[in-house]
C-alpha cells in the first residue's frame, strides 16, 4: 500500500521508497526514514497534497511523493 491511499487519520508504519537516490536525500530530510510511524492528517482540496504528521512534525507531501512511499497500516 502507498501513502497516497491511506486515509485521514490512520496510522501506518514507513516500509520502503520507490524511487532513485534523490528521492531518499529528500525524504531523508524531512525526517521520514523507513520503520517510522505516519499521520495524514489532512489533505488539500481537489487531490492537492497530503498533511502528514511524524515525529510531531507536519509536512505537506505532494501526491506524487506519497505514492512512492510504500507503507504497512497499524
């Protein structure tokens, strides 16, 4: 399952990023890294993108992140 699908207010488990090098610096940044727990908290209207919470951080994630960010729901 990507993030793209889990919804508002679920809890799930980070498993893997598809994606290149560039993709994992980024996310790295952020602060999600496999193994951590993930939010949505919230979504932008028409589709936009995600609010995510992890670790009592928000960030918003454009759709197209999200599905590249394989997750396990909890």
């Amino acid at each position: 399952m990507t993030l793209d699908q889990l919804s508002i207010g679920a809890n799930a488990r980070v498993v893997n990023f598809v994606g290149g090098p560039g993709l994992y610096r980024n996310l790295s940044q952020m602060g999600i890294h496999p193994g951590d727990t993930i939010v949505v908290s919230g979504s932008g209207a028409f589709r936009g993108p995600l609010l995510v919470e992890i670790h009592g951080i928000r960030i918003a994630l454009g759709r197209g992140v999200a599905r590249r960010i394989l997750i396990e729901p909890i």
